[in-house]
C-alpha cells in the first residue's frame, strides 16, 4: 500500500528514526536522509501573488513560471547514543519571508524512548496541529503540490521549542497515540500592507494534545492546542498607544483596547481529522477552528480530498474553505471628528484577519520512479467576504478575485 510507505516515511522523518531502506547510515550510529520538491507554479493574474503560506513576501503571478513558491530541500542527521536515546537535526532550504537564519533548523531534538510505547523528545518539534503536521514539508509524502493553505494558513507557526511525549496504547488492530506537547515559539510575518513593517509574533506557554487513532486503513486525528499570543509592529504598537492614551476622554477607546491587543492573549487552536485509504481509494479531510481574544480573526477551516489510484497514477479532487467568523470592521470609535484616524488604524488592524476564501483544486500525482512522485495541479481561488485577500499576498486596491494557478512539481526522498 503506498499510503502506507508515504505515512511511514514521513513518520520517521518526524520521529527521528529511519528504517534500513529510506536512511544512508554515515557511521553504525549516524545516519543521513534527504527530502524535497522542485517545481514550478504560475496564476493567471497580475494583481496579487499566490503564496503556500503565511510566511513568504512574494509568490506566483502571470508574469512568469515562478520556482520558488514550492521547491525545498531538507536534509536530516539523526544519531543514536545508546539503545534509549537519540537525536536529531532536520534543516530546510525554503523561499522564506521575515525568518532569520536560525528558522533554517526545522528540527533539532533530543528523544528518550524506554520502550517501544513511549518516546520523550526535548527541543524544536514539529507542532502537532494537523493530519498532515509529520509530512507537512516532506512533498512525497502528500497527495498535493501542497497542503490545503485554507487550513494549514490559519496559524502562523508550525514548530515549537519545547517538550513533547507519545505514548501508544496498541490493542488488537488498533493504535492509540496521546501527544502532549507544551513549548513556545516566535514568529515573523511580511507587513500586511506597504508602510505597516514586519510582524513579531510569539506564542508562550502553548499546551496542547494530540491523539491519533489508527485501525486497518483508517487514522483518525483530534487535537486541542491553547497558548498566549503577542502580536506586535510599529503600526499595531501606534493603534493601542493611540487607544490608551483616549480612553482618558473616552473610556470606550480602553475598552476596545483591553478586548483587542494582542499581547498575552488567549489563543486557542483545535480540530479533527479522518484519513482512509483502502486499495484504490484515498479520502482524506480535516476540521479546524482558531479562536483567539484579539484583533487576529476568529476562523474555521475545512478541506476534504478523494483520490482514486490506477496502479501509479492517482487523481484527486479537493475541496477546502477558511472562513472569517469574527467581525473585520468596528464601529465603537467615531469615524469623524478627532478619532477618525484612530478607528481607521482598529479597522485596518481588524482587515488584516479578512483573508476568508474558498479552493477547489484538481491534481494527479504520478509516482514514477522508487522515492519519486511528479504532481500537476489546478487551483481555482475564489475570495470570500467583503474586501478579502485571502491568503494572497502584494494585493493592489479593490482586487477581488477569482484566481487560478498551476503548479507541477517532483517530489522525492533519499
């Protein structure tokens, strides 16, 4: 079953140990292994630049083939000291955005497993978030170019720096896996619009589960993740000092401040997915929500994906939408008189969460060679709600949509 060696391998990625067939062993202790895509996508529109994800500054227009927006390289070094403990030490090679050279280690832990049920690991982990969170930058291991970034978009973090323990309960055909994670992580995103600067963001004291079920060809996924989020630039800092210092006068301008600044707020992140790949058929869907007690946009994501394999060759369809379920306007301070520009500052703030929008793709993957998969994809971007941008990014004015894109990438492992 090639769902099952894809998982597999992915999971080893993640964990940090590599069978005999996918590692190169360097020394008895020390093996190597290598992931990546090379491809290209292109949309047919001029006036905003399709991206994967949050993070990039740039992305795919109709100006040309752009071989950035997908292609990556990873390599992984894993060593073993003893029969119980072990680390490793993943980097990647990324078009990246407002990240520093240190967010090159994708991966960097120590793991301690006793026994076959349990393994502690301490250091940067992959955040458990996601069905896809062990394959999210290992290609080969997906059906898609890429993954659904109408859910996978909703947080800006995918690796913390902390401490996780899995615990795996097996009894008959079933498995059991309970994750508890708990870490923080900091992150940097592209200004939202020309002026506003660069994004800071960290994530403290994050807690959170993550429980994977897996019987015969299901796995099904649920996880709850809660932490405190500090979101921060010069314009977002000028928004709240603005606040503060006319809730002198008007106390209503406090109010608004208390219940929208993001800095130590509650954030939470949660959601549910099924995988069930049987012979020729592959269905897989996930169900996540984001709510947070801030100016950041309270959301619900969905994706579901059915593929049907003719020995290498499989079609798929998806179908995924984000959608904004918190309020992108308000209209607590008067937009005249001496606080017009304040309540336009909050209404821009409260804008930067409209990014709502609905993709329906249709791809083929082709696993052509031994470790290798060639994927082409259709996706067709419709923007939802008032204003919205989606997850685009150097949108100009009053852009509104639709958009489509082609990508056609090879994934491979070694």
């Amino acid at each position: 079953m090639k769902k099952h060696l894809r998982t597999s391998v992915a999971a080893a990625i993640a964990a940090g140990g590599m069978s005999a067939a996918m590692a190169i062993d360097l020394t008895e202790n020390i093996s190597f292994i290598g992931f990546g895509t090379a491809g290209f996508a292109r949309s047919n529109r001029s006036e905003a630049e399709f991206r994967p994800s949050v993070f990039p500054k740039r992305g795919a227009d109709n100006s040309g083939l752009d071989f950035g927006v997908d292609s990556k390289l990873g390599l992984q070094l894993n060593g073993k000291v003893n029969s119980q403990f072990s680390a490793s030490v993943q980097v990647l090679a990324q078009r990246a955005g407002e990240t520093s050279n240190a967010d090159a280690i994708s991966m960097a832990f120590v793991k301690w497993q006793p026994n076959s049920d349990l393994a502690v690991r301490v250091g940067r982990l992959r955040w458990a978030a996601f069905l896809a969170t062990e394959s999210f930058a290992v290609g080969y291991a997906n059906p898609w170019v890429r993954p659904p970034v109408d859910v996978y978009g909703q947080v800006p973090m995918y690796t913390i720096d902390g401490i996780d323990a899995t615990y795996q309960l097996n009894w008959g055909d079933n498995a059991l896996s309970i994750q508890p994670m708990y870490g923080t992580t900091r992150f940097d995103l592209p200004e939202p619009f020309p002026g506003a600067g660069k994004v800071n963001g960290k994530s403290s004291n994050l807690v959170g589960i993550n429980m994977v079920l897996e019987r015969g060809p299901w796995t099904v996924r649920a996880g709850y993740n809660r932490t405190k989020l500090t979101v921060s630039n010069g314009m977002i800092d000028s928004v709240f000092s603005g606040l503060r210092m006319a809730s002198a006068t008007m106390p209503e301008a406090g109010t608004l401040a208390d219940s929208l600044e993001a800095r130590g707020s509650r954030g939470q992140f949660m959601g549910a997915g099924v995988i069930y790949s049987e012979g020729n058929v592959l269905l897989q869907g996930e169900y996540t929500l984001r709510r947070t007690k801030s100016f950041m946009a309270d959301t619900t994501g969905w994706y579901g994906t059915a593929g049907y394999r003719f020995g290498k060759v499989m079609p798929y369809f998806t179908l995924a939408r984000l959608r904004v379920d918190s309020p992108v306007t308000n209209n607590t301070l008067p937009n005249s008189g001496g606080t017009a520009m304040l309540a336009q500052g909050v209404n821009m703030l409260l804008a930067t969460g409209n990014n709502g929008q609905q993709t329906a793709s249709v791809g083929t993957r082709y696993d052509f060679a031994k470790n290798m998969a060639l994927k082409v994809q259709f996706d067709h971007i419709r923007l939802r709600g008032a204003g919205s941008t989606g997850f685009l990014v150097n949108a100009q004015p009053g852009f509104g949509g639709p958009v489509n894109v082609v990508s056609a990438v090879v994934d491979f492992v070694f």
